[in-house]
C-alpha cells in the first residue's frame, strides 16, 4: 500500500517555454513525481487547468498533504478519495500532475508498471497520428498559413518503432516537397514541430498525398468560428455552417482522408452527425466537441455526431473520468485517441495510459525531445511483451 506523507509543487517550463505544473508526492516506499501538458488550442468544455492560478494552485495542492496522509492508496479507483479531498480547489493540470505522481507510486509499490494497473492484459497498441505540417494557432508570425491546425500522417505497420520511423522518413520527404510546391518555405517548425507553410488546405494535402500514407486533419474549426460563419485567412473566405460541411466533405472524399479532427466549432454536434453520414470512410473525430468529458461524449454518441474520441487527461483532470470516458466510447464502439498537448513536458505516463487502456490512435506529434519521450516509451512497453 501506498500512504502519501507529503506534497511539493512547483512551476516548470513546456516545450513552449510557458509554465505549467509539476507535482512530486513524497510516500512510505518513496518520492514521485509526474508534470502536466498545456494546450493552446483550448475549446471552452475543458476544465480549467488551474483553480485560479498556477501559483494558487501549487499553495493548496500542498496544503492538502496532511489530509491525504489519511488515505491508503493500493489501486486506480482509489483516486476517488484523493478528488473528495480535493474537490473544486485545483484545476485540471494540477489533479492529473498529481494523480498520475500517485500512480507511479502504487505502480512501483507493486512492482509493475502503470500500464498493469490499469489493464495487465493490454495486447494491442495503439496506431501513431503524426502530426507533419501546421497551421492554425500552433504556428506563430504574421505569415501565411494553412487555416486548419495540422495535417497529419497515419502509417499502418506492425510496430510503433516501424511507424515512427515511417513517419520521421516521410516527414523529411515532405520538407523536400515542400520547397518545390512552396516560394516562401523556410524549413522552419512550429509548436509541435510540424513544418511550417504558406499554402492553402489543399495545397498541402496535394503536397502530402505523394507519401502514399493514409492522411488526416485537425481543423480546429473553433478557432476560427465567429458570428456564424468560419472566417478563412488563406484565402480569405467567409463560410456559413453548409459551406463548411460541403468543404470539408468534398476534402475527406477527394483526398480520401482517414482521418478528420474537430471540422465544425464546439457546440455543432449536428452538424458533426451530417459529415459523419457524408464521410462514411473518415474518421470523424471529436476534440474541443467533446473535450474529455463524459457527458459530452454521450451527448455526441446520442447525436450520432462522431467516429472516434480524443482523449487529453489534462483536459478533464481526473484520470477517473478518462477512466470512464474509455468506457462508454468502447461501449458504443467510438474509437479512442489518446493524444499529447501544443506545450509538452519530458512526462511519459500518457504513453503507459494509452496503452494500459488500449486506445486505437496515440497521437503524439514525430519529432521534438518531449513528445519523443512518449513514443520511446511506448516502443520501450511494445519491447518488454515481445
């Protein structure tokens, strides 16, 4: 058993260079500590990352040391007594900081791994979605860009580390590509590392077709929704409600897209429920729409609204509510994607959740010290079973 003795926080830098949470517990059999990711792209349904502040957040996590001292933590579901005790007083990045420390422990206590605790006889790995060229929010400066948020890459092979190696090739195939198709390519990456460019939608996709690899998108629509119509920079074009989801239909059957994130603003579960009719060879999957929240996630299965669920733990906090977020969408046969944030830490547990609770997709960027972590990791788990 695990007795938690006392609880330190402090602030740390992302892979963006804001600051966000790390929490370190000190127990009876040790010292653990686990970070928390920071979005940038945030859909109005997360939960706030923190109560008020980062720094208020850090000052009651350690004041609620001594009351957890009370409690004898052995498995997941014991986490229900550590969000009694913490109800409403931390926000989302501080609770999965420090539920994912206290796993680490239980899990070291045991003499397993993370993964075990959650399901000892995961078999199957996830399938990498790496993120290759960028627009939207992830890519700084005034220049042109694509108005969608990523454009992504999804090679279907036996292993991670044959997908990842895919990935990285391909990426650099698409950087050559790039300088052909694009005047103003300059090789530079942007938040997640994704190449940076000035061409439109379907320039890109024509560019990303000639890696013969199954494709997807995030669009990320929310991001650029305002009174009802979704404003286009690149070119400029005001769309209504039906003009997106003919554009967008006519993308994912054109290009024959695998894959299509977050195409409509965060309220438009209808509008989600026509693309899903009109796609029927996509995967039409839910992000700022669902936004790790249970409730959210049967709302869009009521509405038949989506093919697949991201799943960001720190968008909700508690891993109990990932915990049953997996559950109704493997109950309703929604795939689940279990996916990184813009700003990353050297953290990997996102790597031993995905797995322990056996997500279709890991979507985790290709290159980038921080998200390479998370992928090393889970090539380190697919090692140890084979």
């Amino acid at each position: 058993m695990v007795v938690i003795k006392k609880v330190k926080a402090t602030a740390i830098s992302d892979s963006r260079k804001d600051k966000t949470i790390l929490v370190t517990i000190k127990t009876n059999i040790g010292d653990f500590s686990a970070s928390s990711p920071s979005g940038k792209s945030v859909g109005k349904y997360e939960a706030k990352p923190y109560k008020k502040t980062l720094e208020g957040d850090i000052k009651a996590v350690e004041e609620f040391g001594e009351y957890f001292s009370k409690e004898i933590l052995e498995k997941i579901e014991d986490l229900r007594r550590i969000e009694d005790v913490t109800d409403r007083n931390i926000g989302a990045n501080t609770l999965f900081a420090l539920e994912s420390a206290i796993l680490k422990a239980i899990a070291k206590e045991q003499k397993k791994k993370v993964w075990q605790l959650i399901n000892p006889d995961a078999k199957i790995f996830p399938r990498l979605i790496g993120n290759c060229v960028g627009g939207g929010k992830h890519s700084k400066g005034g220049e042109r860009k694509p108005d969608f948020q990523e454009f992504e890459i999804i090679p279907e092979t036996k292993t991670i580390k044959e997908a990842q190696e895919l990935n990285k090739k391909s990426k650099k195939e698409v950087e050559i590509l790039l300088k052909d198709a694009d005047k103003k390519f300059s090789g530079k990456k942007n938040d997640e590392k994704a190449w940076m460019t000035s061409l439109t939608e379907k320039e890109v996709l024509d560019v990303l077709k000639k890696t013969n690899l199954p494709l997807g998108i995030d669009v990320a629509a929310s991001s650029f929704y305002k009174r009802k119509k979704y404003n286009y920079l690149n070119p400029i074009f005001k769309r209504t409600e039906e003009e997106q989801l003919m554009y967008i239909g006519n993308l994912a059957n054109n290009f024959k897209l695998f894959y299509v994130e977050d195409p409509f603003q965060e309220d438009d579960f209808e509008s989600y429920s026509k693309l899903v009719k009109k796609c029927p060879n996509s995967l039409i999957v839910g992000d700022d729409l669902t936004a790790t929240n249970p409730k959210r996630l049967e709302k869009a299965i009521k509405m038949k609204s989506i093919d697949a669920v991201m799943v960001k733990p720190n968008q909700i906090g508690s891993l109990l509510k990932v915990k049953d977020v997996v559950e109704i969408a493997k109950k309703n046969n929604i795939k689940i994607v279990f996916s990184h944030r813009s700003g990353e830490t050297d953290e990997t547990i996102l790597a031993d959740l995905a797995f322990g609770f056996q997500a279709d997709f890991f979507k985790c960027g290709i290159e980038g010290d921080e998200r390479e972590f998370k992928i090393k990791r889970l090539i380190e788990i697919e090692k140890s079973l084979r």
